[in-house]
C-alpha cells in the first residue's frame, strides 16, 4: 500500500512541477539560507547559477515547491508513526546522537554535490522511464548483497544485541 501512494503522489509531483521528485534538490538552499544567517555571502556562488536556482535563493524558503514537499514527507512521517504509537522519546547517548548527526550530514552532502540520491536516481528515474534508473537498481541490488554478504563472512563490525563482535 505504501509502494502505491508514494506512485501516486510522485506521479502527481510530477504532473504539477513538470519534473519529478528531487529530495535532496532542498539541501543545498537550506544551507545556503542558513549560511547567509551566520553572515556568508552564497549569492555568488558558482551553484546558484548553474543549477538557475539564483530566484529561489532571495525568497523564502517556504515558496520553494522542494522544500513544501520535503517538510511534507518529514510532517507526514510524524504523523504516521504517532499514529502507529511508534513514536518513543528516550534519551540518546550523546556519541550515539553524535554519530547519527556526522553520518546524516554527510550522506545529505553526499546527495548534494552528486545532485541526487536514492529518489533522483531511481524513485524518480524509473518513473521517468529513464535507462540509468534500471542500471542504478541492479547495481544497488548487487551492492546491498555484497555488503549483505561480507558482513556476515567478515564480521568485524556486526553488532549483536548491543555488543560489537571485534572487542
């Protein structure tokens, strides 16, 4: 069921926009914003001219139809595990949050400067019908059981109920 709303609704993302869905197509403008606030200049950066993102720079960062859609999924996400109770507010251990934060920075970098990710290149990509979508799935496939495969072969970091096997 989930599988058929996320069709729907990028199908509809891409009837209204006239292109499909970039998820990480917001990071960039989002730093960008929040850059300007600690005092940097982006406006002349080489990226707002090439990707001819230069207008939604000087607006608001709610006119920007990405970033509406990409509050959305992080909204409806909420609601949706609140709803299942699967909401459960603990406390982090400060390395653990650490970590997630350093490892969600980069991956978000990551997106960025190779202009897409998981959505662009293939979500998006095989609804557009586009060769490299079909080739970006099969070598994930391969990639995830390669590293399915060496984890379980080489278990240098597999963790087991807590616990790290290499210590």
């Amino acid at each position: 069921m989930g599988a058929v709303i996320l069709a729907v609704l990028n199908a509809l993302i891409f009837l209204v926009q006239g292109e499909p869905w970039k998820l990480t197509a917001s990071f960039p403008l989002w730093g960008s914003k929040i850059a300007t606030v600690l005092g940097m200049d982006v406006s002349d950066w080489k990226y707002w001219f090439e990707q001819d993102q230069f207008v939604a720079l000087h607006q608001p960062v709610m006119m920007d139809s990405m970033s509406i859609i990409n509050f959305g999924v992080v909204l409806g996400t909420v609601v949706t595990l609140a709803m299942n109770r699967q909401i459960r507010f603990s406390r982090i251990a400060p390395r653990v949050a650490l970590i997630a934060l350093v490892g969600g920075a980069l991956m978000g970098y990551g997106a960025s400067i190779s202009f897409g990710a998981n959505i662009g290149a293939y979500f998006s990509g095989i609804a557009s019908f586009s060769l490299h979508a079909w080739i970006w799935l099969v070598m994930a496939v391969l990639g995830v059981y390669t590293a399915y495969y060496f984890s379980h072969r080489l278990p240098l970091y597999h963790y087991e109920e807590g616990k790290r096997t290499d210590e």
